[in-house]
C-alpha cells in the first residue's frame, strides 16, 4: 500500500509539474492579414519579362512602407511596415517586417504566367506561389512565435508594339504585388527539454501504477 501511495504522488507530482510548466505559456496569434505594394527595380525596354521570371524580389521597402489591406484577429492592431526583398532559392527568409516579423521557412507551388499581349497593344505576365514560415509579434511580446500560411502574387503590365512581331516589352513598365498571410494558432515552437522529461516521468508512472493494480 505505501509503494502504491508512493507511485502515486510521484505520478501525481509529475503531472503536477508538467501542469505548472506549461500554466505560463503565453498564447499563439490567431488571424489574418493583407499586404500590397510595387517593386523598386524592374526590367527595361525589350525585356520579354516582367516579374514572372524573377527569382530575386526588389520590393519597395526602403522609399515606401507597405500598406495592409486588411487584418483580423490578433493582427487587426497592425497598419505600415516594411517589406523585405528576398530570394526564392534562398530558403529560409524574411519577408515583412515592424510590428510582427514574417519569416519563410517554405516555398511551394510557383506558378510563373508568361508575358502575354492583347490586341491593345497591352501585355501582362504574374508569378505567384505558397508560402509558410514563422510570424513573431513585436508589437505584443506576449504572444508566441507562430506558424503561418500565405500566398504571394505578382503582376505586371506593359506596353508593346506588336508590328514588330515581338512579344516584348516597350514602355509603360509597371508591377504590383500583394500577399495574403494566415495564422491559426498553431505555436512553432517544439517542447523543451525539461517538459519532455516531466511527461516521461509521468507516463511511467503510470504505467507502473496499472501494473501493479492488475497484479491485485
């Protein structure tokens, strides 16, 4: 009987501990949020591209901040910031920046739309792909870094003279961006250490406690 009170309080006392490290954990962010704004360098007269063969995006983070088109959530309190110029084939990245940090950690689905001209003389191409990283609340510390998703889409425009048979760019070279980016609440963080310990000891016990039950 005092082998079997035994095992109970350290169960006890395990789960207990375990409880208690995780009563201060600070909550994860919960929303959603929209950015826009245009690139600082784009391809000249005669280029046959205007974002959808870019790998390295020049975006307009110095001259302007970029605006929110919307933010729900944990991001509603969220207005301007910067955005981040960035490689694809660089993984991992940093994408916006100010009151919350967004850091890509995964790209997928590129999906890259030629230029294309009509038959007013207009011509347009657009990249786009999916994104997931790490959004980090500056703003409010006390919420925990947090797994997001998005999407990021390009587009631009130009101007051709199509009696020269080229499909190309001539003037009127102009591109916008936007990207839309979702938090659920799932913490990026993993289980310290100690935790792990604290819920190993616990299931042992446990475990040592039911065998001795079913040998009564």
């Amino acid at each position: 009987m005092r082998k079997r009170n035994l095992i109970g309080a350290v169960t006890g006392g395990g789960l207990a501990l375990l409880l208690a490290a995780g009563a201060p954990h600070a909550a994860e962010i919960n929303g959603s949020i929209g950015f826009a704004g245009a690139w600082d360098v784009l391809p000249g007269p005669n280029s046959t591209s205007i974002v959808s063969d870019l790998d390295f995006f020049d975006l307009n983070n110095i001259a302007n901040a970029y605006i929110a088109t919307s933010g729900t959530g944990d991001f509603s309190g969220v207005g301007t910031a910067f955005a981040v110029d960035f490689d694809l084939t660089s993984v991992p990245f940093a994408i916006f920046t100010n009151d919350v940090d967004f850091a890509v950690t995964s790209v997928s689905s590129v999906n890259r739309t030629g230029l294309s001209c009509g038959d007013a003389n207009n011509c347009t191409d657009q990249i786009n792909f999916i994104m997931q990283g790490i959004v980090t609340s500056v703003l409010d510390p006390s919420f925990t870094p947090t797994i997001f998703f998005g999407s990021f889409t390009g587009s631009g425009s130009c101007s051709n003279d199509t009696s020269d048979g080229i499909v190309d760019c001539d003037s009127n070279i102009t591109a916008t961006w936007s990207a839309t980016l979702a938090a659920n609440g799932q913490p990026a963080e993993v289980p310290e250490p100690m935790t792990l310990a604290l819920l190993g000891g616990a299931a042992l016990g446990l475990g040592l406690l039911r065998r001795r039950t079913e040998r009564k």
